[in-house]
C-alpha cells in the first residue's frame, strides 16, 4: 500500500463511494454501517493504492539472458 499516489478522479470516486456507503446506511438505519465509510475517507484522504498495476511489478523483475546462460554451460562441460 503506497500513499498520495492517486489520481484526482479516483479520490473523487472514493468520495462518493463513502457518500453513497452513508445515505445507505441512513436510509436502512444500520448506522453502524455508516462507521465502515470512514475507512473509506481515510483512504481517499491520504491518497492510499491498495494495489498495484501488474505492469509495473513485472518491469521490475529480473531479466536473465538464455544466451549467456548457454555460453556458461558449455564452458562448465
């Protein structure tokens, strides 16, 4: 989980997320409900991705190269 990395629109999506979580949970008066948004605000305030793209994660791994490798097992024989 990294912090203030999100963009402006998925704040502004968090924000009605948590909006959204609370009028539902005025409307069926479960306001304990209404406690779990704030989760959600905290998240959308500092800006939390709880995930990461797949791309990045895979551009950060190790490149072996198959040549060298041969060229290492011939001189190992």
């Amino acid at each position: 989980m990294k912090l203030f990395e999100l963009n402006f629109a998925q704040m502004l999506i968090r924000y009605y997320l948590m909006m959204m979580v609370i009028i539902i949970a005025g409307f069926i008066g479960q306001w304990w409900l209404a406690g779990l948004s704030f989760f959600i605000f905290l998240s959308a305030l500092t800006g939390a991705k709880l995930y990461e793209s797949r791309k990045k994660a895979a551009s950060e791994g190790k490149m072996v190269n198959m040549e060298d490798a041969k060229i290492e097992l011939r001189k190992a024989s």
